[in-house]
C-alpha cells in the first residue's frame, strides 16, 4: 500500500499523475523509515559501552579516624579481612594519607582467601593519582566470593621508601568482631581501615 503505484491514487486509471507525485515521493520516504530509522538506532545502541549496575557496599568500617597505619614500604604489608555477603567483589575505597606530597610509588591491592592464601585478584594502583585525606575507589574485575568465606584485601608496595610512599587510615574503634579487622605485616589488629568494600 505504501509503496503503490500513483496511478492508483487517482479515481480514474485513465486521469494524469503529475499532481501525485508529492504525495507519492513522501509516501515513499515513510515506507523507507519505517525500516531504516529502527535499524539505525539499534546499530548506535550497539556501538554503546554497556551498562553496568551500580555495586552495593558490602562492608564499611566506621568513620572515626585515630591515626595512620605507618608508611607501606617493601616490607610493609596492610589488609582488611572481611567476610563475604555478596557472590562478587568488584571495588574498595580506601582512606588514604598521601603526607601533602607527590608519591610516585605504586601500589599493589591483592585480593586474599583467608585459609588458604590463594590470590583471587591482583591490581596495581598508580599512588600519584590519589587524592590525599579522602575515599580513593579503585575498581577491577568482578571477583567471585563465596557467602560467609573471609577474604582479605592486602596493600603492598615493593618499590616505596619513606618520604616516598603513603598510608591508609584506621579507626579508633576496636574491632573485636571476628568477621572483620586490619591486620599489619600479617597480624590481626584491634581496628579497621578506614574501607569501603563494593560487590553484587
């Protein structure tokens, strides 16, 4: 029907077509979108980055500050263990002490099961992108957990010295919560550091 012939626009065969023409081109150009513009906006949807939810917070320390956990140096590990709520991990903010300086160390955030040590993840932080004195999200792949496991998030950095590394803050509230606490150099703590854990 759209794309019929002008001569059967008019009441008669036999009568002229010039004046169907205009509504005959117009009807033709309708015809041709009704096809065309969804196909074109499929392709540009497709050409889209796709969407990812917004993770939850899984886990989140208190807020009171008393101090930093010292300068991470090479032989200086930090962590958080935590107790999974969720399937996946997929980021952690942390609360960081940058000293009002430029560190250009880097930094190593590892994902840890708690028992068998077994490394789940492991992601490099460039420490000079960091903002002092505030939450700093670093995000990675999704990375699977398993309900009610501990896991640890472990902080090192191999090529840090002093005056040229950072800190994570922790709270002053003592953790005595099994489920989760700092540990220093492979120690369990009395505190939390100052985190934010993400997942679905």
């Amino acid at each position: 029907v759209i794309f019929r012939h002008p001569k059967f626009c008019a009441e008669k065969i036999s009568e002229p077509i010039e004046k169907f023409w205009g509504w005959s081109r117009l009807r033709f150009v309708g015809g041709l979108a009704i096809f065309l513009v969804p196909a074109f906006t499929c392709f540009v949807v497709a050409l889209q980055a796709p969407i990812v939810p917004a993770s939850d917070v899984l886990f989140e320390s208190e807020t009171n500050i008393a101090g930093d956990v010292g300068v991470l140096t090479a032989d200086r590990t930090v962590g958080e263990v935590f107790c999974a709520t969720a399937g996946s991990i997929d980021g952690v903010e942390i609360y960081v002490n940058l000293y009002d300086r430029t560190n250009m160390s880097q930094m190593t955030c590892e994902i840890i099961e708690v028992g068998t040590d077994e490394v789940q993840a492991t992601i490099d932080i460039q420490v000079s992108e960091l903002q002092n004195n505030t939450y700093n999200m670093v995000t990675f792949d999704p990375v699977t957990t398993i309900y009610g496991k501990l896991y640890e998030i472990r902080f090192t950095s191999v090529n840090a010295v002093e005056g040229n590394g950072i800190s994570i803050y922790h709270t002053a509230t003592a953790s005595s919560d099994e489920s989760h606490y700092a540990t220093v150099d492979g120690f369990r703590t009395d505190y939390d550091l100052l985190i934010r854990i993400h997942g679905q």
